[in-house]
C-alpha cells in the first residue's frame, strides 16, 4: 500500500528541504522594524507567505493572511493522498481557527474583526443558541457547546481516520506528540515553555523514515505549521511594538 504515498512521501521530501535553516531564522530575527523584516523575508523561501503584507498590514490582516496560507497548505496536501484519507486531512484546516472558536463558546465576547474573517465570521454571534446552529449547519456541531474545543477536534478527527489502516498506529502517536506539547504549561512572563526543536526534529525524522504512510503528510503539515507560528511570531511583535531590537 506504501506505492499509494510515494508522491505524497516525494513532496514532502521536497518541501523539507525548502524549509529555511536555523542560521536564516536568525537573520530574519536581526531585522528590527516589520518593513525590515518584510523585506528580509522576501529573500527566502517563506516570501509567498507575504506577498499580500505590507509595512502599514494590521495584526488583524496578517493573521488573517497566515490562516488562509494554512488552510491553503491543508487543501494541497490533501491531492497528494489517497481518497480514504483527505476527510480526515481537510478537517485539519480548522485547526488554525479553534482558539477563536474556544473563546466564543467559552463565553467570550464578539470582537470586531471576528466579522470580517470569511471562515469564523458567521459564527460571530453573540446568541449562543443561533451560533451553535450554525456550528452545526457547518459539520462543526461536536465543537458546540464544548468546554475543551480542542479534544473535541480531536475526537472527531479520530473518527475520519480510514479504518483498517496500517498507518494509523503511526498517526495516533504522532497525535499524542503534539497534544503532549500543546498542554505544556507557560511561566510566569507568558512565555511558552514548550519542546519546540525537540517536535520539529521528530517530525523532520518520520520524513525521512520514509514510511510512506499518512503521517508523512501529518508531518509535512507539523513542520508548516511551526514554520508560520514562528513568522507569526516574527509578524506580530513588530506590528504590535514597531522596533522590535529598540524594545528587545
């Protein structure tokens, strides 16, 4: 069955090594205000990922643009996998929205640029009762009315999985890894205290396993999304403070 995921195993291979190194991250780090760090990016691999930024982009709009960047891998990479598994892969698009989606039925209040987001925004509603019709109208109704949106993605993500795969026992653990980090805890300052290198390299590794299963495509997808989480990074502190290195 590996024969099923050799073009998925390929591009992946391929995209992993399009990845920026640890010595370009730095770089980027060194640029100080966010046109700075804007252009410094349009001289890497990461410069399709701004095309639509400017120096004058409001947080909003760039985390807007990386979102639509994530569901835009999501729905690539489901083409490189056999049929029984792109249900499970195109849930992973709503990934990027479930913090939003956790504040809202946690009771948080509607935020303006809520409306203005093509994907949350019809679930912006203050009416707890019409928001989770909608949730529901969307495919989205085991999130409604949750209190851990998260294990509730995930619960439904399970049951996408095709079953008699070989490769599930691989996905599984590979789902473990990243609910082990997602629950680790912050300090005082905020600052998450989370095995970063430690994921990545792990993720890194199964690719070049060369399993040829559906983890590889998981993992294709861990790796993006670390990749834009620290751009995201990158983004917002100079959006948000201006001189990044006058405040450091």
């Amino acid at each position: 069955m590996t024969i099923e995921f050799a073009y998925a195993q390929a591009r992946a291979q391929a995209r992993l090594g399009e990845r920026l190194t640890p010595a370009a991250w730095q770089l980027l780090e060194s640029s100080g205000t966010l046109a700075q760090y804007l252009h410094a990016v349009r001289s890497t691999d990461l410069q399709n990922r701004i095309r639509s930024l400017t120096a004058a982009s409001s947080p909003h709009s760039i985390e807007r643009s990386l979102r639509r960047d994530w569901r835009t891998e999501v729905f690539a990479a489901m083409s490189w996998v056999p049929e029984r598994w792109r249900p499970a892969l195109a849930w992973t698009a709503w990934l990027c929205d479930l913090p939003t989606l956790a504040w809202l039925e946690q009771g948080g209040e509607v935020l303006p640029w809520m409306a203005d987001d093509t994907q949350v925004g019809p679930f912006a509603i203050d009416d707890r009762t019409l928001r989770q019709r909608e949730l529901i109208a969307a495919g989205l109704g085991m999130l409604a009315g949750n209190d851990d949106v998260p294990a509730a993605w995930r619960l439904r993500f399970e049951t996408l999985w095709p079953a008699g795969d070989p490769g599930i026992p691989r996905v599984a653990n590979l789902v473990d890894l990243v609910d082990n980090y997602r629950r680790e805890p912050e300090t005082g300052r905020g600052v998450l205290v989370r095995p970063a290198q430690a994921i990545e390299a792990r993720a890194v590794r199964m690719i070049r396993c060369n399993f040829q299963e559906a983890v590889t495509v998981l993992c294709h997808l861990l790796l993006v999304a670390l990749d834009l989480g620290r751009l995201r990074d990158g983004l917002m502190r100079r959006a948000l403070f201006g001189d990044w290195l006058a405040v450091a």
